[in-house]
C-alpha cells in the first residue's frame, strides 16, 4: 500500500529487509534529507537508528536518538506524564503477597487486568475475578522470570482504533468485543468491526497522544467506560493500518506519504 503510493507520487520505494541487510555495509547507506523512511515493524531498530542519523524524514518529531520511545515501559511513563487518562497501572508485577494487597486496593479491587509483556492479540490479557487467581497466576509468571503489568479494569463495549497522521485523525474504527469474552481481539475469534465516528474531544485526545510519544504516524487503541470518559489502552508505533483503511474506505498509505513529502 505504501509503495504504490509513492509511485503514485512519482516517488521511488526501495525496501529494505532486516532479514536479508548486509549489516557490514550499514553505514554505507546512501541516504539524506531528501529522503523518506518508515519502518514497519517494531523488531527491528538498526537501519532505522542510522537512517535518523542521516537526517531522513521519518515521523520521529525530535531527531535525537536518545529520546525514542522503544519499550512498553517508556510508553507508559509517557503517557502518565503527558496526564493523558489511562487505566491506572502497576508499571511491574510481582508475587510478593504484601505488594499484590496494595496493588489490588490501588486498583479498585477485582476483577482487574494482567497484562504479560510481549503479547499481541489478546493473547497475555487475563482478567483476574479473585486474590486466589491473582496470587497462583503471579506465582506461576514469577517463577519464569516472565514480567506482567497489573491494570484497572474499566467495563466497555469495545475498542476504538484511530489512525494519527501528523495532526489529524484520517480514520477510525471499533472493535466490539465478541460474545463471553472481554478482549476485542482472541484467537480463534472473529473481530466485529464498525466505522467509528470521533468526536472532537476524542479527536484532540489523539493528537495530544501522538505528540507524547513523539511520533506523527499512530494507531491508538481507546476505550469508553459508561460515563462516557476515554482511556487509552495501547499506542502503536508502527502500527498495521491496512484494516482500517480497508475498511473505512481511506487511503491511509497516501496520507502518509503525503506527510513525509511535505516535510
């Protein structure tokens, strides 16, 4: 979807494929400001880290390497100090019974959420409904060294995907949540999508996001609790916007080249 809107733009796509990169040429990459880079997937930094030291356009807002955000962590910390809303957090799990009292309490009491760092899909989302499911599931990750984030759960119906380009939100959708499930997304389950409309508060909400974890191309996933309010789930930078664009109708791959060029 990218590459044919470059062409479309008379602009030439190379890709490059960490898989395959001759890692001994890495800084003979001829590359400069007059170029445009995007990276498409979250596993993989090094030609990334020296594509940005070549001053290529990308969607970082700041170009110092040090202030890249690359961690579940980092993410967090930089929406709770930009005060965007989000379900309160235990940044790190642990077993220790005396902890997990005052994590429960912090929380607002069961069921709350635990969240395994690294999942994708709702896979790792659990929701705990008692003291005996925390302290045995905590039991079980801790013994493998696995690190999990605890969360308050807030009932919704679903959630809402927005596609951030630059400072405008090109597309958004919902994912309801299936039958006898909590999570939008499950193995083995069909997402229920619907064109969601943002209002704009929610607009502005997103672009306050986006410019927190300083990159102008985000997929955010929000969620409504019956009053009304909104909380951020997740940020995703890089983000697979084919779904919503497919859906929606909108050519999500043109904005973004068009944000790139234009810069």
């Amino acid at each position: 979807m990218l590459s044919d809107a470059a062409v479309e733009q008379n602009i030439e796509p190379v890709k490059l494929e960490s898989e395959y990169f001759d890692y001994s040429k890495l800084d003979e990459l001829e590359a400069g400001p007059g170029d445009m880079f995007y990276n498409v997937t979250p596993f993989s930094h090094e030609i990334e880290n020296i594509l940005i030291s070549k001053e290529i356009k990308s969607f970082f807002i700041n170009p110092n390497i040090q202030n890249y955000i690359f961690s579940t962590h980092q993410l967090d910390l930089s929406l709770i100090s930009a005060n965007i809303p989000v379900p309160k957090t235990i940044l790190k799990g642990s077993n220790k019974r005396e902890l997990l009292q005052n994590y429960v309490d912090y929380l607002g009491g069961f069921p709350l959420i635990l969240k395994v760092t690294g999942g994708t899909l709702g896979v790792g989302v659990i929701k705990v409904e008692s003291w005996e499911n925390l302290i045995s599931t905590a039991d079980m990750l801790s013994s493998k060294s696995i690190h999990f984030q605890l969360k308050q759960y807030i009932p919704n119906n679903g959630t809402i995907r927005a596609i951030v380009v630059g400072d405008k939100v090109v597309c958004s959708i919902i994912r309801l949540n299936p039958e006898n499930d909590f999570r939008c997304s499950a193995p083995g389950k069909s997402s229920i999508i619907e064109i969601y409309n943002c209002s704009e508060e929610l607009e502005k909400l997103a672009i306050k996001v986006s410019q927190a974890v300083k990159f102008e191309f985000v997929g955010i996933d929000f969620i409504q609790d019956i009053d009304g309010k909104y909380y951020v789930l997740e940020v995703n930078f890089p983000n697979d916007f084919s779904i919503p664009a497919n859906f929606t109708g909108v050519n999500v791959a043109k904005y973004v080249v068009n944000h790139l060029n234009e810069k």
